[in-house]
C-alpha cells in the first residue's frame, strides 16, 4: 500500500495512469527562495522526449509541464521563488491511443506487469500499461528538475550518460561527446556502432538492452550509517526504475575478484587516490564523485509473437504492436538523473541538519562564553 | 539524520556500538499470536558466528540474544507467542579488546568509515570501527529470525550462499551442500577450492571478495508500484550492508547483451517458462522464486601498509592488525538473508492490507445481498 | 519540512493556494474495487461550501472536483472503481480577487499566520492568505469523501453537528435536525438563536466561535498503543485544522472534577454502561460511539480597526475587509468529518493487517494439522 | 501495527511491559555533540518517582537508567558527548510483584485497557497492564531528558505545573512554588487543599482527575503547514498520554464564547499583546511562550467493587486494590514536559534545515558574487 512517495526531506509524490487525463508529482519539503519556473522544469522533461533518435517510437508527447502551487514571485523580485509549500506540477495528456490497447486487456504481456498488477490488485487498469506505464517517469523527471535546483545553489551536480548499449560498449568517457550524439554516450564512435546495432535489431523485431552509468559531485558526509546508507537509498532509488535490473556503485561487480589491497582507496592529504568505493565509505559520501551504474533490460514489448496466457490462465500468443522503443537507452538516462537527484537533496537536508544544530549550538555556546 | 529504522509495517530498529555495552533491536509491528523464543534467534545468530572456519578471525563472540519485551506466555499455551508490542533484543558484548584500537584514534582506515563519520559528526567513537562495525548486523540477524517465524507461517523461505569467493564459482546450485561446508556453499568442490584460496591470501596478508546469492519463495502480489517496488526494497536492504557494492535480481547485468525475446519470460497456465526477471514484474512479485545476487568487496582492515592520514590530515602509513576475518563471506550470507526476510515480513503484512479489505469489502457486500 | 501528508497507510498529501491556479490532493494507499465517482465526492464538498447561511461570505466558489487518475471502468462494471493506484483530485479556483489582497501584502493581519509564515520561510504568498488559507481543506474534504466510500463498505459511519455557535448551546441531540437547518445544529431551536447571534455581530463588525461535536461508530481494536494511539491521531488531525484551539474526548475536561469511580465506564455482557472514554481505552477504540469535541475560534478577519505591524516591524493598524464569514461553523464541521475520516480510514487499514495475518496464520496452521 | 515511535527527525522508539525484564527507549536522529550523561537523565526520572507525596503509592521503584549506546568521550573532553548514532536507555525492572494481578487474568478492569488490547491482539500481558501500563512513560521521560539536552542548546525551556486537582484550582502561576510542594503547583495555598482532597478521597476508596499545564519558551517559526501544525503534534503528543482526555492551546475551550475582536491578540514592534493563541499561529510558533492544558482523568484502578465482564463475557465485580496513587497528577507532570519536548526537538531540527539552507544558498550566492 502506498508506495508512490520518495524521501523523507524533500519528498516526492507521483501519480497517474498512461491513459488518464493526466499525470503529475507533488513535492513537500523544497525549501524556500529557489528559483523555479515552467521554463526550467520543461529543459529536463525535454531531455527526455522521444522522437528524437536511439531507437525511439514515434509517439509525440508535447509533455508540457504546468506548475499549479509552491512558488511565488514577490514585488520586486525579477522570478518566482520557491515558497516552502507543496510544489504541485501537471502534464496533460494529449497523445494517447487507447483503442490501441483494447485487445490486450485480458492478456498479460511477457515481462510487463500485467500479471502482477491484476494479482495485487484484482483490477487494473490495461491502457498503456496503465500505473505502470515508463510514462510515470515523467512526473520523476519533473520533479528531478526541481531537486536540480536546490542541489544547483549546493554545487552538487549529477549527469548521466550510456555506457552500453546492445553489446556496444562506450571505450572511454569524453564528457562532451555526451551532447553530441542522441544516445547521451560519452564516445561519439561507439554511438554510431549503438545506432547501427538498433537498425539491425529493430528489423528483426527485437528490443536491447544497455548499461547508463551516473555520476555526481558530491560533498562529504551525506547520507545515514546503517539503513539509509547513501549507496542504500541511490540503489533503491534506480532500481526503483521499471526497466532497472541491477546496480552497482564504485568498482561494483568487480569487488568480487579484487584483493583488499587492491580494492581499498588510499588517502592522502590531496585526498582519495582512487575511486573503488564510488564515493561512499560505510553509507556515507566521501567527497569523491559517486559513480553507479544501472543494468537497463531490454524493452519488453516486442512485435514478435509470445507465448503467454490471458486473464482465464488460458494459453494464447500475442504480438505487441504499437508504437514502442527498441532500447529504454537512451530516455531512461533522465529519468536516472533525476532519481540521483531526488536522493542527494533528501539527503542534502538531512544532512543540513546537523550542520545547522552545530552551528547553533556552538554560536550558543561562545554567546554564553562571550 | 535518523537512519537506523527499517520498514513501514515490520519496523526495526537498531542500536550500538561495537565496543559499547550491548547492542540490540527493537521490533515493532510484529503481528501477534507468533511463537517466539531466545533458542530461534539464537539459531540464526550462531549462523553468523566467526571462527567456524571460512578465514573467520579467532575473536570468539558468545552474541546471546536476550528478549526483554513483546512476548508472553499465555496459560494453557506451551509456548511463548508475541503479543503484537515492540520485541526488544539485547546481545550484551564481552569479549571486546577496546584498547588494541587506542593507535587508531586518530587516523583514518582506508576503506572504512572513519573518515566519512569524522566528516558527517565531527565525532565518532573509533573503538573497533564504533556504529560502522560489522557487529552492528548481529542485531540485523536477530530481527531478520523474527521476521523469519512470521513468514514461515505464510509459506515463504529464504535462503542465501556463497556463489563465488577469490575468483572461484561455484558450478551449480547442489542446495545439500550448503550445510555441509563451512562457506555455505552450493558446490563442495568449489567450496574446497575457496579454502586454500583464503589460505593463500591470509599467508600474503590480505582479503577476498565474492558473491552471494539469495533466493526466496514468494507468493504473487507482494510489493509496490513506483517507489515501493520489491527489487528496489531489495536492492536497498542489500545494499545497506556495509560489504555490498552491487545488487542485481534475476538475469541482472547479464540484461544488458539480451535480445527482448530473449529476456522476457513467457507465460504458461502452468506458471513462468523461465525466471530472468528473477520473480519480479514492475516491482511486484510474480510467484515465481525471488533470485538476487550480491557483490561483496574484500574485508578492508588488512595487515599490509597503506598509506592513508590522520585527523590533522597529515600523511602517515598504518598496518591494521587485529582479529579479522579474511572474507566477509560467509558471515555475511546469514546476514544478507535477513535483510530479505525483513523486507518480505514487511510487504507482506503490506499486502495483507488489500486482501483483508477485499475479504472484509465482499463479505460485507454478501451479508447485505444475503 | 514537509507537513502536507497525512496518513500512514491511507495517505493524504494536499497542495494549493488560495489564489492559485488550483489545489487539490493525491490519496495514495485507498485499496482497490471502491466505487469511486466525481459525483461522490462532489456531494461532500457541496456541504463545506459558502454562502448557504450561518454567516457565510458571498465568494461562490463552485469548488467542482475532477478525478486526475486511480479510477477505472473495467469492461461489464456499471460504476468507476478504485485501482488501488493514487487518486489525485483537483479543484480549480475560478473566483479568486487576488487583487483585493495587495494593500494585505506588507502588513501581518492578527490572528492569522501571516506573521509566522514569514518568521518561518522569508517569503509568503499573501494573496487570500496563501497555504494558510481556509480553502486548503476543500482537499482534505474532497479526500474525505474517499475515506468514507472505504469505511462504508466496513460499516463506520462519522457525524459531525454545531454544539455551541457563539454562546449559544444545543439543548439535545436531534440528529434528524443537523439537516433541517444551515448550521448542522442538532437543535432546531438554538440554530434559530445562532443566527440570531450572528446577525447581531455581523452589525457589530465582528466574529464568533463555537463548538463542534464528532461521533463516529467504530470496530473495536482501532488505534496503536502508546505513541499511535487512536484519541492522539483524532487530536492531532482536528487541531490540524487552522481554527481549531482545543480538543477532547468523551467526558473531555470534565474527567478534571470527577471521581474515579464516576468516571469508570463499566462493562456488562451487552457493553458499556456509560460512555465517559468516548470509545477509546489505552487509545484503543472500544467499539462503543467515538465521540470528540473541538473548540472553535472566531474568524480573525474582521472589519475593524486592529492594531499590527508591518514587515519592517513598524506599529500600523489594519481593518480586513474582504468577503468573510461570521463563523468558521458550520463550514468547519464537514472538514472536521473528513479528518475523522482519514483517520480512522488509516486505522481501519492498519488493523486490517493484524485480522489478515491471523487468519492467514490460522488457516495455514488448520492446513498443517488436516 | 508499529505505533511506538515518535518523530520525524528526533525520533523516539519506546518498547517494554509493566512486568517484563526490563523497559528501554532508542532515540534515533539526535545531533552528535550534545553533553548527556546517566546522572542528566536520572535527574529526570527521579521527578516522576512514584512515593513522593501527592497520594503517591507506596511501590518504589528505584527506575535506574543506562546508556547502551551513542555517546562517547572522546580524548580530551571532559564529558561524555553524543555521537550522533542511536542512543539505547534501559531501565531494569525491579521492584514488580507479579503474582498480585493473577486475579485479573481473566477480568477486564474498567477504564484500563484491558478490553481493547485482547479485542485487538487476541493476547495480552496481563501482569500490571503490559505493555499499557504508566510504567511505559518512564522511557518517555528518559527520552525527554535527551530532548532537553538539545534544545537547552537552543534556549527553549519546557515547564509544567499541577493547575487543578479534583476540583482545586491553582489560583496564580507562582513559579517559584512549583518545586516547595509536591504537587507541582504554582500555588501553595491550592496545593494544601489538594492535599487534603487527596486524602479524604483515598479514604473514600476513590480517584481524582485535574488539569496540567505547561508553558515553554519557543523560537518564532517552528511547526509545518497543514498536518504537521504545531499545535496539532503537541495535542497529539500530549494525548497520547494514557490518562488525557484532552487538550487545548492558548484560550483553548473558551474561544467558543469570545468574539474575534477579544480573541485575536495585536502584535506591537515589541511583540504580540496577548497570548490567546498559545503562541501559535496557523500552526507555527510566533515568538511568544506556547502554552497548553491537558485534562487528566482519575486513575481507574479503585477498590471499590465495580460491574465488569471476564473473557468469557460473563458478568462479575471486582475490586482493583495493588498498589495504585490516587491521582495520576503529580506524576503525569514530568511525563507532559517529557512530550513536549520531544514535539519541540523533533520540530526545531525540521526547522533548522531551513535556516541551514538560507544560509548555504545566500552565502553560495554571495561567494559567486563576490
């Protein structure tokens, strides 16, 4: 019951069904006199648009975010500010086909949630994948934007880029090739291999699978010892992400086959001498970037035929048509983005906490002394 | 702030320190009428018992679990239950040698948390690693064998082992063997082979990572949609063991090089032809066996020199001596274990909500018809 | 940070301003197949709304709610159901004069939290009192009425009616009355006499207060000891509500003048025999009537001269003109229902596990021994 | 399910029978730094020791308090600081006779919780009332005193005082007198004839309820918007007290009969001319001393023969002798201080995340500018 809330600070409430009117996120718990406007929000939900290469269907959402409360802009100011309250953002729905969907409501599509929705809850709603639709990423990438913005004023900074894509894999990692290819990869070169790899999958009628990696500055501190360690939240955070079967932080995987010696990160006065750890020692960020990265299956609607059975435990194959990606790569690089965000801002207030009693307590104390 | 509880409905919470008096849990939300005894825990609690071979470190733990609250004895009964109040569980420490740890006061261990605690408080009780011990998940496991008697009565069985250690892997899943090894592992060939591999790396003073993997039944429903999802629950609960830098579920990274009709798993009246998405659909379990598998980095306290600082962040060497174990495996399979059973106890009685509504909603629904 | 959810497993976040685009609420965690339509909860809101007697101000706001998402229509149903997904309501503010408000824009009005607002987050929307203002319950009576279509179906009905309007008091409790007159007096007679009061201030430029009286039938076994208990939840949720100064329970202050033995309730095979707990015992529901007063302050807004200061803290006096109410009665007693309703809508669920896993645990024990 | 913590960041978990071992509270989230000692907390427990006066009855209970964990001294300091881990207080169970509530094992007593925790939970620990026993509040004073040690940092006392007695009212607030009478009145004189009701009571073989009250200074700007009000969580807080039955803020019950020209207090350059509100507005502090009252009920545990019911909803009487005080005033008053101050911690840490973050953004802000 409940799940659609993130964060104990700066927390986050999505909702919406593919199909429905609309879609949305609430946000309590952004501070006051951060800069926000439609304008700034619209930049990241664009990022995320398909149409635009990589293997993207051809669906056409405008996907125009409307702010309804949380922001004001007083006299004399020259934007709107943040006010401390709820933070409410809507995108209409406008390009939806649902009686696309009709002959797929009493069958469940391989490696979608159809089963399980209709297990849980004994209804659901089938039209585009209904609550668990990728297009819920929407309202986190919303929202993303708006933890941007309060991370921005913390010099804290995430991007997220295509590591591999359908067996390709990025050779290095040039920053600035990330905007020059539609796949966000970080190798111009292994982009157009990713690209070719998607033409030949798509005139099979199959889907790939891929690896984004994520990094971001980060100062030291954030994050709480045992439960809500930061590499803890930032897991369940991506992994939170339909398509997300895997995660891994630093060295990850690799830890597996590596000697003590090896794996540990040396100190030193300029600080670590290596990055293994990914930027999180015990739970707790260490100053270093964090880097993880995310294991993305392959979309699951495929145009070939599937064995399957429908809402009578019946035997029947289906073939899912529609307007469907060949890869979650590269759309769901946003939605990463922001799930990293909305995990270093929660924490980033937690954290502020401590800083802000510190100095209270230690003003207090020299007043007295004083 | 606030980071040691874990769960919405099975609520955990624990304490202490490694070189403090005790350390314990308290559990709240246990449902009642379950039977619970200090012998259960125990149970659990000798599985991660060091010094049973594996390259555990001679430091011999008695770890008696006493329970202080949440149980009673009802006349008539032949056996203590819950009662539905906080489960209170203390382990009191013995055999602990704070001073062997004075050198380390002021200096920072690599790979360990001294550093990260000294930024985040600005204090921290450095005496066998203080709150970032690994002790810390005795209480984890004394919570997870509570959680454990719950969903025993539900049907529902997890179980981790060692699926690689230094390099080596274990062939198959021969589940016999895993009590019959001293590595929990599902290969005694294998198991065989990791030994004189920790016997090799003890002789060159240094440590080994490895693999874990867990599996558990589930019945289908459990889990949330978005950011409640059950592999990002999992994802974290694992993660926030402090040896874990990867997680993945199901095909997990092996995702990113497949074909869609390839990952999907078809569907038969029978049940799944196949478990790559390791019994989980859009975050909801599909009733199908939950499969997720851990990356474990080598044990960092090794007793080679390192070059590191000290609190005045001055460059200085440091050797860490001290009994410790070559691998966090196996200790912390049993570990890793109860983490799931606390993230299952959790949504299952979150689940129990919506059948207990459509039971309560159609029985009502009859009596008015009726 | 972060105070506009309510609810723990029948969760309520609410968002707007009063001179917004619009405000509205997401309830996440209602159980699926509950008949859920616009029309529903249209009828609720229509009682909160103004300009039907007892004092109310002219403002009309038609408050029409629209179903954003959480409801479907599966094939062969006559009615929308819940899906058990988030339902987010929206109600957009059509008649709002932010203009009316600008001379309010440096000037703290006493009795309302423009002072505290500011104190707290160095920026307000002060147009129409902003977050603060009392149009923000219109969502916590549009998520109400969704609670109640949850306690219907376990039969918990919840009523609220005008006690006392300005020093005038209801003798008895007609409950036929509360909708033969506009102020949901359960007392023809002394509503007569209210609006009598009312009309006389009205000349005089000023405000009243009253009080509300709540009962509730109500399962035994709702409410969590100790910090959940159920009177603590009923507290909190109507001192939630802005106008709101005290609140009590059963025999309320008057347990301060009475006796042990005339306080008891005592026990019979066919119930209490009395009724001094209001339902609740150790904050456990009792199955007897809940039943809870709260006190009502006069409206702040009045026409006269008042003395405050400014934004600079410079001494100015300040008349609030404007379209207002004599009374927050009976607006407020709708909202006071709707607050019961969350809570024990979150109660009911929480309760809802402990009867599932009993019977689950029983069913699954009966299994073992057949 | 999972009623037994308190708090968002300043969070407060209490776990432990009337009868069992031992009973404890963990405290999760306080700010590392602080001075706190078993010596500071005793002080607290020691004011709400039973047998000093006030028909206090004769057990006594020594209520030694531990600390398990989350404090250290570190080299150098000359006190032991917290370190921003959990902190574990345990009390051990000394003095509790057991065997004297066998009779009641299966007898429900009248105002007690008896009846509701077997409705609820199927299963109870009878001995002493269990888990809903005013032992419990032990823990919360102890908790309270940690409570105190921050937000003494902070400049924020707390202070209750007897107000009336079964039918004395207090007729001043002589501060001075709290600590010359047992009662904690700030009226000697009243105190006296308390006393004397007290005693003619207890020979009567009866109870007496009365009313508390407590003041606490308060920074402006404290308290959330809509469901997180201030005055809502202390009323919560408060009534989750077993014997309040209700609470109410600043005027309190008497704004039913005052006009809104009486009740709203004028603000002035030098503050606020009255405190009718409590020292809240629309839910957050403004400056002024909040002020609040909490109805007691009479303790129900009289020896007089009363009409009741057994398990098996058969008729009887009993009589409830043991050794019970005849009024839960004074003791409830150190356990009203203890709630609010783990209201005002828990409220003053969500605040200083805003004060930390306009002070990171302005001074951010500042640096790019400069």
């Amino acid at each position: 019951m409940a799940g659609n809330t993130f964060g104990t600070l700066f927390r986050v409430t999505t909702w919406g069904e593919s199909h429905g009117p609309a879609s949305g996120v609430v946000i309590d718990g952004c501070p006051p006199g951060i800069e926000l406007t439609e304008e700034i929000i619209q930049q990241e939900l664009d990022r995320r648009r398909p149409g635009k290469g990589g293997g993207a269907s051809p669906r056409q959402e405008p996907d125009r975010v409307e702010i309804l409360s949380g922001t004001f802009r007083p006299e004399g100011e020259d934007c709107e500010l943040t006010t401390g309250t709820p933070i409410s953002l809507i995108i209409f729905n406008k390009d939806a086909h649902s009686k696309s969907y009709d002959h797929l409501q009493n069958v469940f599509r391989p490696g979608h949630g159809d089963m399980t929705y209709q297990a849980k809850y004994g209804i659901r709603d089938h039209r585009g994948g209904g609550r668990a639709s990728a297009r819920e990423t929407a309202a986190r990438v919303a929202a993303g934007a708006v933890a941007s913005q309060l991370l921005r004023a913390h010099n804290i900074e995430v991007n997220g880029y295509t590591l591999a894509l359908g067996g390709v894999r990025a050779e290095g990692r040039d920053m600035a090739a990330i905007s020059q290819n539609p796949l966000f990869c970080p190798d111009n070169e292994a982009a157009r291999r990713m690209e070719e790899r998607i033409n030949e999958v798509r005139s099979q009628g199959d889907t790939l699978g891929g690896i984004v990696e994520i990094c971001a500055t980060c100062p030291p501190g954030l994050g709480e010892p045992v439960f809500d360690k930061l590499d803890g939240e930032l897991a369940r955070a991506l992994m939170s992400i339909g398509a997300v079967k895997g995660v891994e932080i630093g060295a990850g995987f690799r830890v597996a086959e590596m000697l003590g010696s090896e794996n540990n990160d040396p100190l030193s006065p300029a600080g670590f001498l290596g990055n293994n750890s990914g930027g999180i020692l015990a739970g707790i960020s260490n100053g270093e970037d964090l880097v993880m990265r995310v294991a993305v299956k392959p979309i699951p609607s495929i145009p070939r035929e599937q064995q399957t059975v429908n809402l009578a435990n019946e035997p029947v194959t289906i073939k899912v048509g529609g307007r469907h990606d060949i890869s979650a790569i590269p759309r769901i690089v946003p939605v990463c983005e922001a799930m990293v965000r909305l995990v270093l801002a929660d924490h980033l207030l937690r954290q502020l906490v401590l800083v802000a009693n510190r100095t209270a307590v230690s003003g207090n104390a020299s007043t007295e002394n004083g």
